[in-house]
C-alpha cells in the first residue's frame, strides 16, 4: 500500500503536483498531520494500520474541539438541564408533585469536565500511547515549504519536520464579530460558557444559530434569566418553519428573543455589562458570543505550500480531500466541508486512504444534522426553498404532531415533520423535523433519501407503533390520505 499513485485532477480544481510525490516501496509513507481532532485521528489511525509512519503536531489540548470543548461538554449540559427543566415542570405535573431543583454548578461542571477527560483519554491519548506508527509533538506548525513543517515549541524551539504527505486538520474556533468596545471586556465564547465557574444570574447570547440555540436553552432552564440578540432572524438558513417554530417554543419557556438587531456597544465596568442594541440598553453578567465559527487557518503559512484558501480562511478541497497541492490533504471544519464532526473524521478516513494511493471519495450528498434543543431540531437533503432553487417541482407536507401517536402519548405535541418531494416522482428530497428525539429519527431519514424512495414507499414501510420515528410514515402517507381519520397503527 506504500506505493502511491496519482489521482485524476478534478475539473476546475488547480492541483500542484510533483513528481517526487512518488514514494518508494521499501521506504514507509512519512505523513504529517496538524492537528489532533477527530479528522486527524480518524487519518492517523487508518494510515498507521496500514504502515505508514505519522507525526501529529497540536499546539494545544490533544483530541480537537468535540470531546474537550464542543459536542460532548455541550450535550452533557443539554442532558443535565433537561434533568432539571422535567423536574420543574412537565406535562405530568397534576399527578407528580414538580418542584424547581436546587442546581450546584460546581458539581455539575466537575461531573462534565470528569466525562470530558475520560473520553478524551480512551479515544485520542491512549491512541497514541498505544501506537508505534503515531506521535504526537507539541507546537505551532507551519508550512517552510510542501514538504516541510517547521514546528515551534512553546519554548520558541523549531525544528523541522519532513512529509511526504500531509493533512490539515486543524478545525475552527468561534468568531468574534466587530463591536465597539467589546475587546476590553471579558465576553465568552462557547469555550468559556462551557467551563464557566458561576451561574449567570442574567445571560445575553448574541447570535441565533444552533451553538446560540442550544447553549441559550440549557442556561435557562439550569436558572438563568436569558436574552438572546439575533442579527437577522433564528436559524436563518434553515426552512423558515424550523425558526418560527422553535423561537415560539423557546419564548414560552421563558427567554426574550430580540430578533433583527445587532448589538452596537458592549461596556464592562469590572461587574456587569451594558449591551447597547441602538434600541435598549441591557445590563448583564455575562455576554455569550455565538455569532459563528472561523477556519483555524491563519499562521500556518499556506502560501508557502501553494494551498489554496477561500475568503473566509477555509481549505478548498475537492471530494478526494485533496487541497490544491496534491501532496497535502485537508479535513474537518478548516475546509470547506459541512461542519459536523462525523464529516470530518469520514473526511480524515478517505484522506488517509487517498493518500495511500486510493481513490475514495467524501460523498456529501446525503448529510443529517441535529441542533440539540429541545425539543429537537434535525434535517437532512434539501428544504423547499433549496429544492425549488435547483429546479425542482416540488410537494410538501407538513404533519403536526397532535398527529403523531408516541408525542400524544408523552403529552408533548410541540414540533412537526416535514416532507419534500419532487412533484412528479414523489421522490424524497428532504426532511426536517422539529420535535422531541428529532435526531433519532432523522437517520432513517437519510437512508431513505440514500435509497432513491418515493413518499409512497416511505408510507408501505413497516414502523414500530409508539415511536417518533413513525411519524415520517404518517407523514409520508399525508401525500395520500387524511392521517386524522385513520385508526392507530393503520397500515
């Protein structure tokens, strides 16, 4: 497998390319790989097993932003703010006594961070301790050349290090816009708010994606007050239902949504921020920026290895995960590539492959997502808006769920599930869902979409009675019949 062999260049796709790519039989691939998240794992697991020899290089806490500061952190504050929000009001609430939970949030943080290490020790560190092909170095790469990393420790050491292939995997870090004022004060970003020492009494998010959507709920439900600032409106580049839907959700609960405004100034005084929107001043605590995320490209001296950057800083790469140096590979949320960390480490896999003379290709066709609120958001294939964008026909539908019999059941009948489908065919072109365990579903989602079914198929299938996930047979049958006339498990 040593043995590499070119790949076609893509049309469009500027590829420099050498000759001295071309590595000996006897001599083991030499790779480098900035970086040490799930892309750069996932790389260097595969090219390992397969005798390549690898050198990480992570200027900072080894295993990237899921397990330490993301994904995993994140959804452990979800899951213990659910705990608490349940505790104090449910649909149950006439028959089972509810009663606001007192919340320590020093234990609560010590049990995430415990969870945190402990993963981030069996899934990433004893990886490498484990492997004789992988190691990891401390530092700041950059590229002298394509072929060669010079690698800074934090003494100011460098010392060179040698490839005959390279991924970049160095993932991103949250953005943070331009406001007056704002870089004297002590704002968070989602790193900061998931290791806060204290409870906010009162919490601005400043932005109305999903890391503002789900960090915004799980504060307020553990007993901040919380105020959210949009600059155009939720989920902006979601179907506009999905918006609509859980802003409302979300307002009942408790939070005061400020959608179509930017915040102009930010104060601090050394205790309390004043937020001016050019509508209001708001005096706060704390201050949560969540206004998007930036490829962590800067520094790294691409130029000198002729790879290619787009406006914002992200990787180009084509489907073979190939930069425009065919020598070096990239992966993860510094490319271009959807920002999912099941994208990245698939991106690392095929990378690693690629570069062993393979020719697998990132398939993104078919790409699901979860936003962690509750209840959940999930979609997967294209919305209406998308699908009449690429000249499709298009039928929807849309079924609440007063009609799903699982959300009756649990008295929670908030949300709904999409169908889009091409008019003619009644192929499937996407789904979206608001609903509780909305990203339990949306897997069987994608493989029907996978699968080429129509909303016809989709409603023949047999699903298990009391689940959520028959809600997109019933959706589907929508097409067809009135769900609301029909008995329980209708076939």
């Amino acid at each position: 497998m040593n043995s590499i062999t070119a790949l076609p260049p893509v049309p469009g796709m500027p590829v420099k390319d050498h000759e001295c790519c071309k590595v000996p039989e006897s001599k083991p691939l030499q790779v480098a790989v900035i970086g040490s998240g799930a892309a750069a794992f996932a790389a260097a697991i595969r090219l390992q097993e397969e005798g390549a020899d690898v050198t990480m290089v992570e200027r900072g806490t080894t295993g990237g932003t899921c397990v330490n500061i993301g994904c995993v952190p994140s959804k452990i504050m979800i899951s213990a703010a659910h705990v608490a929000h349940v505790r104090a009001s449910s649909p149950f609430d006439a028959g089972i006594s509810a009663a606001r939970p007192n919340v320590n949030w020093a234990v609560l943080q010590a049990q995430q961070q415990a969870r945190v290490e402990e993963l981030r020790q069996a899934k990433y560190e004893s990886i490498v301790e484990g492997s004789a092909n992988i190691r990891l170095i401390r530092g700041e790469a950059r590229f002298a050349d394509d072929h060669t990393l010079q690698v800074k420790d934090a003494n100011g050491q460098e010392q060179a290090l040698y490839f005959d292939r390279a991924l970049i995997a160095t993932g991103a870090s949250p953005a943070v816009p331009s406001v007056a004022g704002l870089a004297d004060t002590p704002y968070w970003t989602s790193t900061e708010a998931l290791a806060a020492q204290d409870l906010p009494e009162h919490l601005i998010v400043y932005g109305g994606s999903y890391v503002a959507l789900e960090l915004s709920q799980a504060f307020l439900r553990l007993g901040s007050k919380v105020t959210m600032i949009v600059r155009s409106k939720i989920l902006s580049r979601y179907d506009h239902e999905i918006g609509e839907t859980i802003q409302e959700i979300l307002t009942e609960e408790g939070m005061r949504i400020l959608t179509g405004q930017t915040i102009q100034t930010v104060h601090h005084d050394g205790h309390v921020f004043t937020v001016d929107t050019g509508h209001e001043s708001i005096r706060v605590d704390r201050l949560l920026l969540a206004t998007g995320r930036s490829p962590n490209t800067a520094g790294l001296s691409l130029e000198n290895a002729g790879v290619v950057t787009n406006d914002h800083g992200a990787i180009s790469v084509d489907k073979f995960l190939r930069t425009s140096n065919s020598r070096i590979y990239a992966a993860g949320d510094c490319t271009t590539n959807p920002e999912y960390v099941y994208v990245a480490a698939a991106g690392g896999t095929r990378a690693a492959v690629n570069m062993l003379g393979g020719n697998e290709h990132l398939d993104l066709s078919v790409v699901p997502g979860v936003v962690f609120t509750d209840p959940q958001i999930a979609t997967v294939g294209l919305d209406e808006s998308a699908a009449r964008q690429k000249g499709f026909h298009v039928d929807t539908r849309i079924l609440t769920l007063d009609n799903v019999p699982r959300a009756l059941a649990n008295f929670d009948t908030r949300g709904f599930i999409k169908l889009v489908a091409e008019a003619e065919s009644g192929r499937l072109l996407g789904i979206q869902a608001v609903a509780s365990q909305a990203g339990e579903l949306i897997q069987t989602a994608a493989l029907a979409i996978r699968a080429q079914m129509t909303v016809h198929d989709l409603a023949g299938q047999l699903f298990p009675y009391l689940t959520m996930v028959e809600g997109l047979k019933l959706a589907a049958q929508t097409f067809t019949r009135d769900v609301k006339h029909l008995s329980c498990c209708a076939g």
